[in-house]
C-alpha cells in the first residue's frame, strides 16, 4: 500500500517564482502543501508569529527574528522569498536639501520600526554615513506582528490619521522610510544621491544583499518529519527554476538561496537587529537553521 503525503500547511505570497507551486506543477510524492490563499504574505504575517497556523510559511527575515527572540519555535529555510535595495528608500522634501550625514537630529517617520526595510535602511545609515540609531528621532505608526516585542524607549509613537507622505509634506517629520511607491514623486526626493549606484557599490564591497522575507518551519516539524522539510525546500527551488527566475551566473541574485549564498546577507541583517536593540542576543545563523542544516546536506549528499 502506497504510503500517504505528509500534509502541510503553507503560506506564500503570490509572486513568479511561486506561481507554479500554487498551480500544482511541482509534484512531491512525500508532501502535499495545503496553500493559504494569500496574495500579499504580509496580511499573514500575524497569523504565523501568533497563531502558529502553518507548518511552514513566508515571514519577513526581521519579524522572523523578532519572533525566534520571544521563543516561537520556527527555523529558517535558507531560501529567499524577495530581496531589494534600499539605499532608495528614504526620502525628504524636494525643497530640504541635506545629506544623509545631516539626518542626525532629524526625525525619521516609518510604518513601523520592527519592519525589515528600516531596519536596512538604519544599518546601512550607520555603516556607511556615521548615523547612528541614538541620534535620530524615529517615529512608528505601527507596532510589530510579534505580540511580545516592544520599541526601544526611544522610538516614538506616530498619527496615524496622517500618511507618511502626508507627516513629511506638512513638515511634522523630516525624513521617511517607506519602501513600497511614492505617490509624490515629484515633490520628495531621495536623500542619498543616485541610490542604485550606491546600492550596487555598498553590495559589492560587502557581499551583502538586503533580504526582506524568507520561509521559516516549524520546529517540531524538522523534529517529526525532516523529510517534508527537504521536499519542501526542493519544491520552492523547483517552482523558481519552473518560472525561468533563476539569476544569470553574473549577476547579483537579490532572492539568494541554500546556506552559502544566504550567509553575509543573514549576518549582517542579525547584526543589524541586534545593534538597533529589537533582538537580545546576536544570533549565529546555525541557532536560527537548528536541524535544518544536516537534512538539506543530508539529502544534497542522497
């Protein structure tokens, strides 16, 4: 008698590299992924780091983080869902001329500050232009997915009847952080000068590139079926490699995948969240993959 799949539940955003996976193109004969529909992962995000609902799921790496830090039991996949420069994503006024060395002093407004595209943006801020996080004001709109984590005491709570693009317009803040589209293109501008090419510079020096979500497990699956970890995994390689997204060999892959290739970018995110104050111990990458090393080279190895 054929044996059952071992049934999972999942949730993906829905991207290219997803599409055939959702579709049903990728066949298991060990696993049977229970999908969400979910489109945008963020929606979902609560439901995995507070309601546990599935087996293994997309999370933004620094939630993930958050998470793994007030004890939620998932590991890390080393697969990336979406990666993208940052360097852009902090804009002024048209009409406000300073740098990015200028910000200190300035107050600085995000959706929330436990999001992972700040995160990048204050890291990077830090490194490469001497902000550091003590000498901003940051101001939220909105607290973390995580119900345990609170702000540093000195991130200040935000209107939110007001858009970020609205609090910078009317001068109640001098610099935002948003990482999605500008409405007022014409009207804002971004603070550190030509940013793709900073981006790409920043990049090569470092080795690093700014992951934003990743798909973590659940601990106690890896211990009861590590098997289903290895398909999974498979499964998500097989669906990018389906959906032609796979990087030109000399190219920057911003969607890395498999341990070696994720490495500088997990360092210096974990960096990044423990030297903003928003996780408490400076995570190795090896506490973050637990068992799910040895069953990826394991089966590498098969």
């Amino acid at each position: 008698m054929q044996n059952e799949k071992i049934q999972l539940k999942a949730m993906f955003g829905t991207y290219p590299k997803t599409a055939p996976l959702k579709a049903g193109q990728v066949k298991s004969d060990i696993v049977q992924l229970d999908i969400a529909p979910v489109d945008t992962a963020q929606t979902a995000f609560k439901d995995v780091v507070r309601g546990h609902l599935f087996d293994v799921a997309e999370l933004a790496v620094v939630t993930y983080l958050l998470a793994f830090d007030a004890g939620h039991r998932y590991l890390l996949l080393p697969f990336v869902m979406n990666g993208a420069f940052h360097h852009k994503s902090i804009y002024a006024r048209a009409d406000d001329v300073f740098g990015p060395a200028q910000l200190k002093g300035k107050r600085v407004a995000m959706r929330s500050y436990s999001q992972t595209t700040p995160t990048w943006v204050r890291g990077i801020l830090n490194d490469e232009y001497g902000v550091k996080s003590a000498d901003v004001e940051w101001w939220s709109q909105q607290g973390a997915h995580v119900a345990e984590y609170k702000d540093p005491e000195w991130v200040r709570s935000m209107d939110k009847a007001l858009s970020l693009e609205e609090a910078l317009l009317a001068g109640h803040v001098d610099a935002i952080i948003a990482g999605g589209a500008i409405e007022n293109k014409d009207r804002l501008r971004h603070i550190i000068d030509a940013p793709q090419d900073a981006a790409k510079d920043w990049s090569a020096r470092t080795g690093v590139v700014p992951i934003n979500h990743v798909v973590v497990v659940k601990e106690s699956l890896v211990k009861s079926h590590p098997e289903a970890v290895a398909e999974t995994y498979r499964m998500l390689i097989d669906s990018r490699t389906q959906a032609g997204e796979m990087p030109a060999p000399s190219s920057r892959d911003l969607q890395p995948f498999g341990f070696d290739a994720l490495d500088p970018s997990l360092r210096k995110v974990i960096d990044y969240a423990y030297d903003q104050q928003m996780i408490k111990k400076r995570y190795a990458p090896e506490e973050l993959y637990g068992d799910v090393r040895a069953i990826l080279e394991k089966n590498q190895g098969d």
